[in-house]
C-alpha cells in the first residue's frame, strides 16, 4: 500500500473528524491537494464529516471551501430529510401492528457527533414475513415502487422525491455465511426497544449490530467490496458501545459464522488507520505490515462508497464468481467473454425482472439488452473497455482471488 501526503492526511482528518474531535496538529505542512482529498471523501461519502473539522480552518482557499460547503449543505439537509422519512414510515408500521428492527445507518448514525454527517443512502428496516404484504402496502401507499421483488432477503422500494427504503425480512442472503438461520433467529430474540426521533421501534442487540456489520462487510468484499464508512462505523461502535459487548461470546461467534480471519483483519486495518484499540480477546497474531493487510487496504480505497464500478473492476469481480482456474489466462479470458455476452439468467433477470417467472424468455431479454447496450448507445469505447482483459487486469484478478482465500472465502 502506498499512500502519499495527501492521502495519510485524508486518514487523519477522517480519524479526528468521526470521534468530534479538533484538528489542531496535521501530518503534514507541504504537498498536500485538498482538492484531492474533497474528490476521495465524496467517493467514500465522508465529505460532510471531514469539512465539519475544515470548516473554522485557513486551510482550504475559497473555491474549494465553497464547494465543499455546497456538498455539505445538500448533504445534511437529505439525511435530515431521510430521519424524518423513517420517522414517518414507523409512524405507519407502528398503526397497523408491525414490530419494526431498525438496521444499519438509522442505528449507527447515533454513533457520530452529528447524526447527518453520517451518510445514510437508504432506510433499512426488518420486519417479520408475515408482514411484508402489510408493510409493502403501507410503502406504496407512501408513493413507494419496487422494480423487482425476487432479492432473497429484501425488497428494494425507490420514491421519486423521498430516500429509497430496503424493505428486509432476513438480514443474511442464504448461504453466504455458515450457519446463518441461527443468527437471523438470534435477530428476533435478541432484539432490544429503542426509540427513533420519539417513535417506537426495535434494534439488533449491541452484539448482533457488531456482528451484523461483520457479516455485512464479509459480504461485500466477496461480491464488490466496501468503503472506508463502514470501518469507520466500526471504530466508532467499539470505542463507544465495546464495553457492553460479550467479547467471548463474539469471539466465538464469529468462528461459528466462518468470517473469524475476516473480522480479525478488518480490526487490525482499523487499528492501522485510525488508531482503534483492539479488544484484549481479539488480538491476534496478525501483522498490521502483511501484504494481505495492505491488499485488503487498497481494496477497501478502491471501492469507495458506492462500490467501483469501472470495466476493469467489473471484469475481475465477474471472474472471481465465475472462475476456479486462477492461472490460466487464455482460459479465464475466453470465460469471461462468454460471460459477458451472456450473462446467467439471474444476473439478466436482475434488469429483466420478467425472467423470474418465465425463463424461456432469455433470448427476449437477450436482444432487449443487447439493443439497449450496443445498439442504441453505440459507445464503442466503452463496449471495448468491457471486453478488454489484459495481463495486468489478469494479474490484479490473481491478486483479489489470494486475498478471497487468505481471508477464508474461497478455496
């Protein structure tokens, strides 16, 4: 991993800004490109934090100042407006009998100096599946529309002018951890009473939410990877929440779930960057210098918030799922072409939600795609940025693979 000045003050600033802190010393004087470190914080969505810390500072020249104030305002002023939303749809759940489990952002929002420097991108909510035809109802009823309805955990709801809503009735996508019927029981069991904006709901208990952004980012690097947010949601939940977690009950758990190499190298990444101290029963004997540690940094930068979505990196995260034959090249390429061409009928299905329930519809759904894509865009540039696969992306594939399995997920 090589990060230059720029980069380890962006780690700085994130680090002060997430514990509220006041900048007063910086890792460096010279060489440093705010304008840099404002496009990295959009990317992973920390903007609005780390300009709550650069603000009242004579760092920043006007125009960057300017800019970053405007991104901050719209910011807060959606989260603000997405609490309020969530506030409103329990309001709803709560009337008609719907014992609701907030997840993820509405919950570790709380978590941050300011709950809306904390970007939340949607409102997850959990309830029992006895309840989805109740509570989808009630979404749709608010002005709320899915596109399609076949995920094996949730239901992804979009407004026009309102934040989106996941609409969950498990928290795991079956099979993706070992075990995982024993947690989405634990989920219920365990779940606590909290109170959202002076409205009633429920939570994971504090060791279900950390084991829950465990498993949540054991599942994004296998299928994409995960941003700095997330670690940074961690540091804050165990610095502040740590003292009431079983730490020998998650320390157990954890193996139970298969993801124990994975939490113990996502805790010693955030020990390395933001200087998080590791609870005395996780300390392992990993090194914070490993070349996996480093790789799994790069990964992590490289995906940003909303996941990295270029050719390149769709290409190798294809071939990680499709793929066993790591050293062949010619072989992978011509898998990988093959796939592309044409995709599996769920990963079709995903923008062609009719092939769900009628499969022999593919070569329909095929010419749809392929009339959209290269068709009516006729963007050859990107078209031959898909289907290229050189050495080095062939290499960087190779390295993604050894990191899955050092991690334990691939074998």
């Amino acid at each position: 991993m090589i990060m230059d000045n720029s980069m380890e003050q962006f780690v700085v600033l994130l680090s002060t800004a997430i514990r509220g802190q006041r900048l007063e010393t910086y890792c460096y004087t010279d060489n440093i490109d705010y304008s840099k470190i404002f496009r990295f914080a959009a990317y992973h969505k920390v903007d609005s934090l780390i300009y709550s810390i650069l603000k009242t500072n004579d760092i920043l020249d006007n125009e960057l100042l300017s800019a970053w104030k405007r991104n901050a305002i719209v910011s807060n002023l959606y989260q603000k407006r997405g609490a309020e939303r969530c506030r409103e749809i329990l309001i709803k759940f709560n009337e008609n009998g719907i014992p609701t489990i907030l997840l993820k952002g509405a919950v570790l929002r709380n978590l941050y100096p300011q709950p809306e420097l904390r970007w939340m991108s949607d409102i997850d909510i959990l309830v029992n599946k006895e309840n989805i035809s109740k509570a989808r109802r009630i979404l749709e009823d608010m002005g709320y529309f899915c596109k399609d309805d076949h995920d094996p955990k949730e239901i992804h709801y979009y407004h026009k002018n309102e934040i989106s809503v996941e609409l969950h009735w498990r928290v795991t996508v079956p099979g993706y951890i070992e075990n995982d019927d024993l947690f989405e029981d634990s989920v219920w069991n365990n779940a606590v009473p909290i109170s959202f904006q002076g409205v009633p709901a429920l939570s994971l208990s504090t060791d279900d939410i950390l084991l829950h952004m465990c498993i949540h980012m054991a599942f994004h690097i296998r299928n994409g990877g995960f941003g700095l947010r997330m670690l940074c949601d961690l540091v804050l939940f165990i610095e502040k929440v740590g003292q009431y977690v079983n730490w020998s009950v998650f320390k157990e758990r954890i193996k139970l779930y298969n993801i124990e190499k994975f939490t113990y190298a996502v805790l010693t990444i955030c020990s390395k960057l933001f200087g998080l101290r590791i609870p005395e029963l996780l300390v392992v004997n990993i090194d914070e210098n490993d070349i996996y540690i480093d790789d799994l940094i790069d990964d992590i930068i490289e995906t940003g918030h909303f996941a990295n979505k270029s050719p390149e990196r769709k290409n190798i995260r294809m071939l990680a799922r499709i793929s066993r034959d790591e050293d062949i090249y010619i072989t992978n390429k011509f898998r990988l072409f093959i796939r592309i061409a044409f995709p599996s009928r769920n990963g079709l299905a995903k923008n062609y939600p009719y092939l769900h329930d009628y499969p022999l519809l593919y070569p329909v759904a095929w010419i749809q795609r392929f009339y959209k894509n290269v068709i009516r865009k006729l963007d050859l540039q990107r078209i031959f940025m898909r289907f290229k696969f050189s050495k080095d992306t062939f290499n960087k594939y190779k390295k993604r693979v050894n990191l899955l399995k050092w991690l334990g997920f691939r074998h």
